[in-house]
C-alpha cells in the first residue's frame, strides 16, 4: 500500500513539474500576439492616456500590438467584471484605477468583482494628483473665491465627477471648507469637462492630464491642485493646502491586473515590461506632459499598495460623509 500510494505521487509531482516548465517556456516567449487593455473611462480619460502610453511602450518592446478597449460606466464595474471573467492567459489586462480597486469597496454595500481574489496584480503605472477647474469666464480664480460663493448660492452650487477620486476629492473639499454643493455624476472625466466648458456644473476636480489642453488654451482656469506639492506642470497653481485648506491632499493612481489564475511567470514578464516601458526619455516626455509620476512596481509591491489604498480611501470616504449606495 505505501508503494502504491508513493507511485502515485510520482506521476504527480512529474506533470506539476511539466506544468511548471511549460508556463516559464511560454513567459519567455511571451506575448506572442495582440494584448488587449480594457480601461473602465471613455478614450481621452487620464486612464486612458496611461493605458495608451503604456500600450506603446510595450509594443516598442515587443513588437507585438496592445488594443486599447474602453469599457466606461457603473463606476468602473463593467470593464473590472469583463477582465475578472477573461481567461488567465495573459492576452486580456485591466488597466485601472483606486475607483475599482480601493474606493469602490467603500462606495458601495456589494460589488459584482472582488478587487482582491478576482485579479492578478501586475504593475503599478503611475500616481497622479488632481486639479480643480472652473469656466475660463467664471468669477472664481481662488479656492477662497470658489467657498464664498457656495456659501453665497446655499447649496445651489454644482460639481462634476468622473470617477470616483474626482468625486471624492469634491466631497473631501465640501467637508473641509464647510460648504455644500450638488454632486452632477458622469460616465468620464472628458464628458464632465465638456459640460464644465458648457456651464452647465460649476466646478470640477479634474484628472491633470485630460483638463491640461482646455487650461492651455484658455477654457478652463485651474484653481489649485490636490497634492502636497505643487504639480510640475502647474507650477504657478497653488495646492489647496496653500489656498487655505491645510492637510487636504488626494493623490490618484493607475495601474494594470491580469484576471486571477493568470501563470506567475506571465504576470512577471509583463511587470518587467512595464517597468521597462516607464523609464528612459519616451516616458520622462510623456510625464512631463501629463503631470503623473511614473511608479513601476513588481506584482507583490502592488498587492501590498492596494491593500493600504482601500484602508486609506475607506477613511477618506468615511471623513467626507459618503454614505454606500
């Protein structure tokens, strides 16, 4: 009976063994054809423009094309559930943002994905902060300017969002400054921003990269941005720290998971791609641009960031009043 059951170990170690080698022979050559990113905002979005840079990047890599799909709307749920559902072979990522991974699990009582037993954590792209905009023609040109008047309009006042670190920072705003205003929901940042243009909400906290080209010429005014310091890019904007608001910060994040299952060896080789892709001069030029940092991490660095992002943004969500839906 021992011989038995120790013969019958033997076959299995054997095809875990060649199971193993075969995934690492595959990660060597991979990818062998087209990868498709699905992003949870509309083209134009700032998780759009990384997963688009990122994309180009690993193709200089490679040679091998990466397909862009925008899966807007529901918060991100469509586009998390369509990769949680994909096959784990490393042709299908989600590239996305603290909105599916670390805020939603706050902003709602269920969600059809688990940020954490669903997906195959990969990279981390790039942090971000925020910056809020107003018409070119309206009054406001200081955070001060903008409480005044929605202390003035008692509420009446208007918000945009595109996700929720857009909408979060607003609410973090509101809290802080003690003022209310009517939160106007979007399916994307680009959306938002055109009505913002159009008058019909009164402010916005943007991400940098879509909002630069409409401050650039002239149809948006920035007010202040979310981060501790001031953003390279909009150096003569002030925080809102500086602006009156001390200890307000809010910084945003991308980044890229498999689904779940997805071999070992393949989630490495493409975190080793991506931290390639984010470093040398096409990507110091592409940051430059958008005002992000590039923030390369290994699978188990993001794990690990994702964990304390969803504790952080709980009690950011929690200090600004937000009750689940």
């Amino acid at each position: 009976m021992r011989k038995a059951a120790a013969g019958l170990l033997l076959p299995l170690a054997s095809a875990t063994a060649t199971i193993g080698a075969a995934q690492a022979a595959d990660a060597g050559q991979y990818p062998e054809k087209a990868i498709r990113v699905i992003v949870p905002f509309p083209a134009g979005s700032g998780t759009d423009s990384s997963a688009r840079f990122i994309g180009e990047r690993i193709t200089a890599l490679t040679g091998k094309p990466v397909v862009v799909d925008n899966r807007p709307g529901a918060n991100g749920f469509i586009a998390a559930k369509a990769v949680a559902g994909a096959p784990g072979d490393g042709y299908t990522m989600l590239v996305t943002t603290n909105t599916t991974h670390a805020a939603n699990a706050s902003l709602f009582k269920k969600l059809p994905y688990d940020p954490v037993k669903d997906f195959a954590p990969a990279s981390l792209i790039v942090k971000s902060g925020l910056v809020l905009v107003v018409p070119a023609d309206s009054p406001v040109r200081t955070l001060a300017d903008l409480t005044a008047l929605a202390k003035a309009r008692q509420g009446a006042l208007t918000f945009a969002s595109g996700s929720s670190s857009t909408r979060i920072a607003s609410e973090l705003y509101k809290m802080l400054a003690g003022v209310q205003a009517l939160h106007v929901p979007y399916k994307g940042v680009p959306l938002a921003l055109t009505d913002l243009m159009g008058h019909q909400v009164d402010f916005m906290i943007s991400d940098v990269s879509p909002a630069m080209p409409l401050i650039q010429g002239g149809k948006l005014r920035a007010v202040a941005v979310t981060t501790a310091r001031r953003n390279p890019v909009l150096k003569d904007v002030p925080t809102m720290a500086e602006s009156g608001l001390p200890g307000y910060e809010m910084v945003a994040w991308a980044a890229a998971f498999f689904p779940a299952g997805t071999p070992k060896p393949v989630v490495d080789r493409m975190s080793g791609l991506m931290r390639n892709g984010l470093t040398g001069p096409a990507a110091a030029e592409y940051f430059a641009r958008s005002g992000g940092e590039p923030s390369p991490s290994t699978p188990e660095e993001l794990a690990a960031f994702v964990r304390s992002e969803t504790v952080k943004w709980a009690k950011v969500i929690k200090a600004a009043g937000i009750e689940p839906e």
